[in-house]
C-alpha cells in the first residue's frame, strides 16, 4: 500500500489456533495486514494440531504467543497472570463482566476464557495499543476480559460457527463493547447487525483470493463424460457435519453403476473414519481417494486436475453453517465448475445456473440428479466454471477485499480519504 500511513504501535491478534491449514483465509489476512504496514502480534488459545503449513504462514512475519490451553498445565503462569491483572485499572469491571457471563453460563470454558485473558493482559507487550480477535465466541471472549482489564480497544472479525451458534446474550454484549465488527457473508452481517446497538457497526468484508497463489488454469479440461474415461470429482473440507460429505456419499450410491465417475476428498476431520465405513458399505470404497489434509500448494493441483467440485453443505443441527467456504472461490478461480447448496454466503458467490449449481440443502435426491447431470456434461462444466473464474477475479480479489478492513484499522489509502 504505497503512501499509507500505518497507526504506530502493535495490534495483538488473538486466534483460536495457529497455524491451521483450514484458515487459510486468515493467514492471508494477516500477511496482507503486516504488507500494509501493521505490527502484529499473534496470540493463540491452543496449539497447531496439523503436520503441515501453507507457504503463507512463512511468509507472516509477527511472533506467536500460545496462551495456557487448559489452566491447570499451567497453574503458575495463570496465578501470576491473576496477581498481575488484579493490579490493573480496569480488573473490577472485567471481572464483574466474566461474573455476569457465567452466571448465563456456568460452564469450564467460560472460567478458562477468563483465565487465559488474566494472562493475555499480564503479558502485555507495553508497545500493544489494540487488539482484535477473529471468531466471535472464544477468542472474543478471551479478547473481551483483556480489552476491560487493560483499557485497550478491541475488534472482531466474525466468520461462521462462532455467529450461528453463539446464543443471542453474548454475541449482544460483544458487539455492544467491540469498536467494530467484521464478518463475511451478507447473511452473517445480517444476524449480527440485528443484535448490535447501533447501525454502521457491523461491516461486511469478504476474504478474497490472493490470486497471485491462484493464476489461472492454463488449458481446457479433457471433455469427460462419464462415459469412458471416469470423471474426475473434487471435494476439499474438513470432516465435519455441515459440510455434508455423508450426503454426497449417498448421493453419489444413487449414480448409475454404468457412469464412470472417481471423487478425491482433501482433508482432515474427526468424522474421517465414519465417511470411509460409509463409502464401502455404500460400495463406493475403489472409487474414492481420501488424501487427508494437505498444503494449499498441493490442493491447487488438485483443483487443475477435477472436473467438478463438489460441497453440499448444510445447517448442523446445533445451527452451525459454513459463511462462504473459501475452497469454493479457490476452485472457481482454476475455472472448476461447482456444485454446492442454498446455505448461507454460497448464493453470494455462485449463481444457480449461471456460474455455478446449487441444489437445497440435505436434499439427497436433487444432489444426485444434479451430480449426474453435471458429469454426463462436460460443456456445462466449461461454461460454468469459466462465469465462475470472471466473477472470482473481478469481486474476489483480495488485495481490493483488504481495503476495507485496513480503513476500518486507519491504515491504507482510504483511511487518509
């Protein structure tokens, strides 16, 4: 950002786990955010749990704090957090904030919450003026209690889970304290604009595509058809319930046997071992590749060597929901054709018929037809995926996504508007 001004001092960001390959979207941000001129500090509640890293994660330069994951490992670092914060200004209004929460929930995570923010704000590098938390529930609340222990504003930015399952009460109290909230999906500024105080709170800003990781696909794709050479579909998720890989397993049972089809499935996930039982007694097993999770160099060549994407979420019966997957806009930048449902930010990217296919959510049958049609169609395929790479790289480019975020943090050019 040539001839932006960055706010002195350092901005703490606190995350729930770093680095996780599932958030890409923001490693991206804070690279973009450090590119612009903002010292960062990164602070995570717990450890990174996965093998690997995206090259982005290299390339982010700010040092990381891990925070006491469960109080008692830590039982001394957390009592002198607590003889510390004691002695600050703000101790009593924060702590009367953590009685009252837990008095609507009496639960170990909201007393951890309140622990790890003891600690957060007693190891506070002097040179910090901010912070910000991404995701609404847990890293706001440990966000919360230090901004009121310290003094120090705060922000957010909210994503998926945190805004369709937190109750009403704390996300209300929240945005009512937080300077401003971020989220990414209309339908998510929607929920949480109704439960702030006041309008012009809650902005919507979508993560974008750093599209120089992403150039475009250089060649057509082979005119498979499902009849000859099987075609080649992609799915790219964690092994949760709201992305509905269950259902695309009883979907894809559905096919005629006669039509030629492989599915190749990227990532990790609890419900890994339970997908995979699904599929062979669905006898589906020699047909599908499950390749657990993987780099975002590797996925990319995944994405030029499918035919078609694959994504049928859905709305968990707790209520949470993805907002927009980012490997949706990532598959449609390498012109992949995508078939995906009615949840959430997805209509915001991809229009039924147009540049994508969406089907209702848990709809099984829709999705099987859909699948078939799709795949006997290699020509619906190109036009598809080609409407969704133009949209991808004229309203999904995150170098302009980022703009608006680094107004809302006095940095870069709109900011000195």
């Amino acid at each position: 950002m040539a001839g932006a001004a960055a706010p002195a001092g350092t901005l703490v960001v606190v995350v729930k786990g770093y680095p996780r390959l599932s958030e890409t979207f923001i490693a991206q941000e804070l690279l973009g955010l450090e590119r612009a001129g903002l010292a960062l500090e990164i602070v995570a509640l717990r450890h990174p749990t996965d093998a690997a890293t995206h090259p982005v994660h290299a390339e982010i330069r700010a040092p990381v704090r891990y925070l006491p994951e469960y109080l008692y490992q830590e039982c001394r670092r957390v009592l002198r957090g607590w003889w510390r914060a004691r002695r600050l200004p703000g101790y009593r209004a924060a702590r009367a904030a953590f009685l009252a929460d837990l008095a609507r929930d009496r639960s170990p995570n909201r007393v951890r919450r309140f622990g790890q923010a003891l600690v957060l704000a007693a190891e506070l590098d002097p040179r910090c003026t901010r912070l910000h938390a991404h995701f609404l529930h847990t890293p706001a609340s440990v966000t919360r209690y230090a901004s009121l222990l310290t003094g120090l504003p705060w922000t957010a930015s909210a994503h998926a889970k945190d805004i369709w399952t937190s109750p009403d009460w704390d996300l209300a109290v929240k945005l009512a304290d937080a300077r401003w909230v971020v989220t990414c999906t209309r339908a998510g500024h929607a929920r949480l604009n109704a439960l702030a105080p006041t309008d012009g709170r809650v902005h919507l800003s979508y993560h974008g595509l750093d599209l120089d990781r992403f150039p475009p696909y250089p060649a057509p794709r082979p005119p498979r058809d499902g009849r000859g050479e099987p075609v080649r579909l992609l799915a790219v998720g964690r092994a949760v319930d709201k992305k509905g890989f269950d259902l695309l397993l009883a979907a894809l049972a559905r096919l005629p046997p006669a039509l030629a089809w492989t599915l190749a499935h990227v990532g990790g996930g609890a419900r890994l071992p339970a997908l995979r039982a699904q599929a062979q007694a669905l006898g589906l097993g020699a047909r599908i590749e499950w390749l657990g999770a993987l780099p975002q160099t590797a996925v990319l060549e995944r994405y030029r060597a499918a035919d078609l994407f694959v994504l049928p979420c859905r709305v968990s019966a707790d209520g949470d929901r993805d907002g927009l997957p980012n490997v949706l806009v990532e598959a449609a930048s390498q012109r992949l054709a995508c078939l995906s449902t009615r949840v959430s930010g997805v209509p915001e990217l991809l229009d039924d018929g147009v540049s994508g296919v969406l089907v209702e959510p848990g709809d099984v049958a829709a999705l099987a037809a859909a699948l078939e049609r799709l795949i006997r169609d290699p020509a619906l395929r190109e036009r598809l995926g080609a409407a969704a790479e133009a949209r991808v790289r004229a309203h999904f480019d995150h170098a302009a996504c980022l703009g608006g975020l680094l107004a809302l943090f006095g940095a870069g050019p709109a900011a000195d508007a």
